[in-house]
C-alpha cells in the first residue's frame, strides 16, 4: 500500500489546479449558469480566484498529512483513514462528471476527473486488497468520509469569509 500512498496528494492537488485556474473564468464566460442553476451557483457569483485558492489549501492539508503520516508511520488506523481519504476524493471526481454531464457543458474540473478517476479507481482496488478489512478499519474509513464533508464546508466557508474581506480592502 505504501506505493500508492503519495499519489493521494498528488492526483488532490492535480485535479485542484484545474479548478483553481478555472473557476472564475467559468463564471465570467457563462453568467447563464446563475439563472440556470440559482440555488447552487448564487454562492459562487462573485467569488475570486484567491478565495478559491484559500479553500484549496486547506483542504489540501489533510490529503497531504494524512498522506505524510501514513507514509512514514504506516499502520491499520492511518492507512484506513487514508483509504476514507481517497474515496472522498474519487467521490469528488464522480461529482464533478455529473455535474459536466447534468449541464452538459465542460466545468473546470471535468478533464481533471476523467483523468484521474481510473487512476483513483485502479490505486483504490490494489490497496483495499492489501489492507486487513475489519470492523475497526471499516468503521474509520466510513467517519473519514463525512469529516471530509465536513473538511469542505468549512473551506468554502473560508472562501465566502476570505472573498468577503478582499472585496473591503
């Protein structure tokens, strides 16, 4: 499992950058989306790259500790909260195609998905084949899941907060 652990961070941050790099641009060349889709998009009407960035960031800690710790001091609790890690985030991927494919146009985020789902998919396969499946490890990969939702709320919170206080100053 130790092989895969790394990539974890890297396929969080790859996909990330594609959002990062896109999302105001989307919003700017398709201001319709805030007519089409009010209840969800009106959050996002004037949000800022910077904001966006802020909340990328601090969802890129956990992905990138817990990959860290795991890592350098593998074991049964890490590496099942690891594992809750990368089903959020193959989860995440999974989102992001439905939403491209719901609106049926590109989002910042759906390249990024395709690429990496099968990546995500193939690393979840090989280490769940690895790990000792209990109840215990279960169990910690089911509440990593809804901290990780948890984790996203607050980031986009930080963003509306962090958005809020570049528009006054």
């Amino acid at each position: 499992m130790k092989e895969y652990i790394l990539l974890l961070p890297i396929l969080f941050i790859f996909h990330d950058m594609e959002e990062i790099v896109g999302f105001e641009i989307f919003f700017k060349k398709n201001p319709e989306m805030f007519e089409r889709f009010p209840k969800i998009t009106a959050p996002y009407r004037n949000l800022k790259t910077p904001g966006f960035a802020l909340a990328v960031y601090e969802e890129f800690i956990p992905f990138f500790g817990i990959s860290l710790l795991a890592y350098f001091f593998p074991g049964k609790i890490l590496d099942s909260i690891w594992l809750g890690l990368i089903l959020s985030l193959t989860a995440h991927f999974l989102v992001h195609i439905g939403q491209a494919l719901y609106i049926r146009k590109y989002i910042p985020s759906l390249i990024t998905s395709v690429i990496c789902l099968p990546a995500s998919i193939f690393i979840l396969v090989k280490c769940f084949s690895k790990i000792e499946f209990t109840l215990w490890t279960a169990l910690i990969i089911l509440v990593t899941i809804p901290l990780m939702m948890i984790n996203l709320k607050i980031a986009h919170q930080l963003m509306f907060k962090f958005n809020s206080w570049c528009e006054k100053n």
